[in-house]
C-alpha cells in the first residue's frame, strides 16, 4: 500500500483491514517522506525488498507515480491504481494534472516552506466529499504537508509498460479529474477498471470495490485460489471494461 501526497500508511486502514480479515497476512504500508519523487520511490523498493516472495503493489493518487517508479523490481507482479497517476519516462504527477485540470485544483497552495497545505474547512469538499464529517476531519488532522516541489518531478521509469494493471476511477473524484484517471486507465491497458460514485478519498469511502480489485491482482498473478475458501472474492466487482493481454512480463513463483 503506497499512500497519497497528503496522506500517511493509516489514511488507507479500510484497505488494510479488509484483506486481513479474508486471510492476506502479508501486508504492508509504505510511510513516504513526500519530499521527492526519486525518494519516495526508492523508499517503496527498500519495502518491497523487505518482503519474502511476490508483491503486488497498490498505489492511491500520488502513489501511482511512485510505483511507476519502484515496480520495475522482479518480484512486483502487478500494479493497482486507486485514482492515481501513472506518469511515462519524463512526465510528472503536477504536469499531468495541469493537462486536465480538476475541480479543486486551486485550493492547496504552498507556505513559506515550500509545503503543500489545504486549509481543514476545504478538505472535506475538496478531498472527501462522501466521508462522513468526522471521518473526514480525522483524515484532514492527520494529513501530510509534502513538499510541493516534489510533485513536479519527473518520472524516470514506467513499469505499467511490463506489468498487469488494474484501475479504479473515481467518478465524483475533484482532486484528479475523473476524466483525466480515465486516460490514464486507457494508456496503461487494465485488466480490469471500476467506476465507484466515489470522492478522492475513495480507499476509506469505498474500499469494498478498491479490495476486489486488489484481491484480483493478487490471485491473478499468484496463480492461487482465494484465501481460505478456495473460490473466487466474497463480493463481485463491477466493471465498465476488461480486456484480454497477453502474460505479464514478470510473474510469481507459481507461473
């Protein structure tokens, strides 16, 4: 789990604790420092390299960018984006929301440190429209203030070019344009999307949909059954499209 440019390893606890209960022990939140692109990046490798066998990475908003970047190590099976980016060689998380601008795309603004801040009256619009008010004000009281530098930074790997995707788009989404997460879903060829009625926040307002596409990933690429029953997910996933692709580049033990 790779968390947000505001967020922290606990804004995604919705997606941690439904895993667990459907028997995936091995999971793990990456807390990046959120002062560069490179570093957050590098942080998520020292992560993965922590874990014994394949990982699937899942990265929420800013995460994306940065498991573009660490998903190039063998063991990574399979990337999930949760209303991310997921920027080429080059391009960058700030540059590629310019393109399509979102409906809340001028409320954070930098202080004198050079932080990103959003004022705790704004975030519930703008971040976590479908959040109750104090789950909302939890997340706006815990938030991060990254360096706003390091959201103009470029990529400098894609590994969505080698490796399984899956996408959720948020529809109701106003920190990425939802538009802007549909071309992104389109330019990295997803297995599978879905389309949650969903704020940007959507991990805590909709995990239900985040962890069947998750768990998908996971067993896709493990090449094994669901967790304890044996079966597919407990609840379907809706989908607006799949495609078929030829295998993953890289794979897990099991093929």
């Amino acid at each position: 789990m790779v968390h947000g440019f505001r967020g922290g390893g606990t804004h995604g606890a919705n997606v941690v604790v439904e895993p667990n209960k459907r028997g995936h022990a091995r999971i793990r939140a990456v807390e990046n420092p959120l002062a560069s692109l490179a570093g957050d990046a590098e942080r998520t490798r020292k992560t993965i390299k922590q874990v014994d066998g394949p990982a699937v990475l899942v990265g929420h908003s800013y995460g994306g960018a940065v498991i573009t970047g660490a998903g190039d190590l063998p063991d990574v099976t399979a990337l999930v984006r949760i209303a991310a980016f997921a920027p080429a060689e080059g391009e960058s998380p700030g540059g590629l929301s310019q393109e399509v601008p979102p409906a809340a795309i001028g409320n954070p603004a930098p202080d004198p440190d050079g932080c990103l801040r959003l004022g705790q009256d704004e975030f519930h619009e703008s971040f976590a429209q479908d959040l109750a008010p104090d789950e909302a004000l939890v997340v706006a009281v815990t938030r991060k203030a990254p360096l706003a530098s390091a959201f103009g930074d470029d990529a400098t790997a894609a590994a969505w070019r080698n490796k399984p995707v899956r996408y959720q788009v948020s529809t109701g989404d106003r920190v990425i344009h939802p538009d802007d997460e549909r071309r992104t879903a389109r330019r990295t060829n997803p297995r599978g999307i879905v389309e949650p009625d969903a704020s940007h926040a959507s991990p805590a307002s909709r995990a239900e949909e985040v962890v069947g596409l998750i768990e998908e990933a996971v067993r896709e690429t493990a090449g094994r059954p669901g967790p304890r029953t044996g079966t597919a997910a407990a609840f379907p996933v809706r989908r607006t499209r799949r495609r078929r692709h030829a295998p993953a580049a890289v794979r897990g033990p099991d093929g």
